[in-house]
C-alpha cells in the first residue's frame, strides 16, 4: 500500500502529517512519501492591467514560496524523525502545475492525505485538492484543523448507498476491519426506510462492534446533521462518498458534501467516481 501527503500550508502541515501517521498506524507496513508542489508563478497575481508581474514582484514571490518550502520541509524532517515506530517516508519537491503533478502523484497511490482548503487560501490549495479527489479519482483523507487523538479507532460511515460511497470504502475497509467500534449514521425520510448496510454484518461476523445510528432528516443542513451524529457517537474519522456531478472544488462549500467539509471538526475519507461519458 502507498500513502502520499500533500503539503501546501505551514500552520496545517502538522495536522495532514498527524493524519499519515494515524493511516499508517492502522494499515501495518506502508509505503508513505511527502509531496510539496511549488507553482513556477504567483497563481494569485492579476495586475491592474493583466500583465506580468515585474522583476521586484516576482522575487517577492520567489522568496515567500523559497521559504515556504524551507519550512515544511523541517517540519516534515522532524516528524519523521519523531513518528513513533519510525517511518521512512520520502520528501519530494516538484515545481510545475500543482493541479497536474498532485493528479500524477496521488493516482499512483491508495490514499492521499490532504488539508482542507478554506476560503482565504491561495489557488494552489484548491488545485491541489483538485488533482488528487478530482482528476485522479484518488482515494482522499481530508485531515482536520485541530488534533485529534486517535484516527479510526472509531470511524462514522455516512451511509447513503452509492458508487462514490462503495469507492470510498474500499479504501476505508482495512481501517473498518480493525476498529474497535463502527456507526452507520443513516438519515431517513420515514423510520427503517433504509435497509441495513450489508457491510455491518460483515464487520459484526468479524467481531467488530457496530450500531446503526437511525434518525429522520428535517428541512435543516443535512450535512449538519450527519455531523452532529458522528460527533455524538464519539467518531474520530468520517466515511463518506463524494458527489459526482462537474466542477467539484468550485462546488467545495455548498451541499450536504461540502457542508460537513466545511466545517473541518471530523477527519473524513472520501471518494469522488469520474463522470462516465457516454
């Protein structure tokens, strides 16, 4: 198994690295690396007159990305060396298209390991975030904006049966099989509308402690809902599948999907399927 993390924002850096090191102690050996993109110019600059940035802006950027990448690397050299067992996990630096070598990189792995973009971060965020869930179809691990104890000792999966869902655990099923205890969150428009997920008995015959947390949708914030539910059944890690439909990271922070990204409390493990042209 292969685990890349993405590195783009130094204050959410230790949290994305927190994230691999909870992946890796729950599926055994790994192959795990560190990817940090450098985009060739400022993606964020537009001057008045939609020209190119002069000499004086250009080294400003130069410098900003330089000691950018400086930093993450140290903090990525020092988790290495304190992730406990220790981890011999590659750091690798490209300069190009973020979108692009983030698609390249996390289509060769099984989970890629990303923070979760937020309105006020630069481009390159939202195209790396693009790359991975987007255009590779990457299995993705959104980390939280905190710290979090534990990582699938206790996982939430929020089961409304789909494709994106099924893509989602299959890459969640190691982590299942392991847990001490799994929740099915199930939203419903009538009580035991939805049958049992057939995935609950498997991991109950497998000795894994699972219940079904029912409860009847309102008018409210799906997303919100499912959220509280995971909170309160203790979850330390959200399984879900995201939604197909076109231009999804423009779309990152509308719907009941993106409603629970955007408020970034659970680690959450999701799936995007690629639209099948006909």
């Amino acid at each position: 198994m292969r685990l890349l993390a993405v590195l783009d924002r130094v204050d959410t850096a230790p949290f994305t690295l927190e994230a691999l090191a909870g992946l890796l102690n729950w599926l055994g050996p790994a192959q795990s690396s560190i990817l940090h993109v450098t985009p060739p110019r400022d993606p964020d600059y537009l001057s008045p007159d939609e020209g190119m940035p002069d000499a004086a802006e250009h080294a400003r950027f130069e410098h900003t990305v330089s000691a950018q990448t400086d930093t993450l690397r140290q903090i990525a050299q020092e988790w290495t060396q304190a992730v406990i067992p220790h981890r011999d996990t590659a750091w690798t630096e490209r300069v190009g298209d973020t979108r692009t070598l983030v698609a390249r990189e996390a289509a060769g792995a099984d989970i890629t390991v990303l923070s979760r973009p937020r309105p006020q971060d630069n481009a390159a965020v939202a195209e790396a975030f693009a790359g991975a869930l987007y255009d590779a179809g990457a299995a993705v691990l959104i980390a939280p904006l905190e710290h979090y104890d534990t990582l699938g000792l206790r996982p939430v999966v929020a089961w409304h049966p789909s494709h994106t869902l099924d893509l989602a655990l299959q890459a969640a099923r190691p982590i299942l099989e392991r847990a001490s205890h799994v929740t099915f969150v199930i939203g419903e428009n009538a009580p035991m509308e939805v049958p049992d997920p057939p995935l609950g008995a498997e991991l109950a015959r497998q000795g894994v402690a699972v219940h079904m947390d029912r409860f009847l949708l309102d008018t409210g914030d799906i997303g919100e809902q499912v959220r509280q539910h995971a909170l309160s059944a203790g979850g330390d890690l959200l399984v879900m599948g995201a939604y197909t439909r076109p231009h999804f990271i423009e779309w990152l922070f509308g719907g009941p999907t993106q409603d629970i990204l955007a408020h970034g409390t659970l680690p959450i493990l999701t799936r995007h399927a690629p639209l099948v042209r006909l």
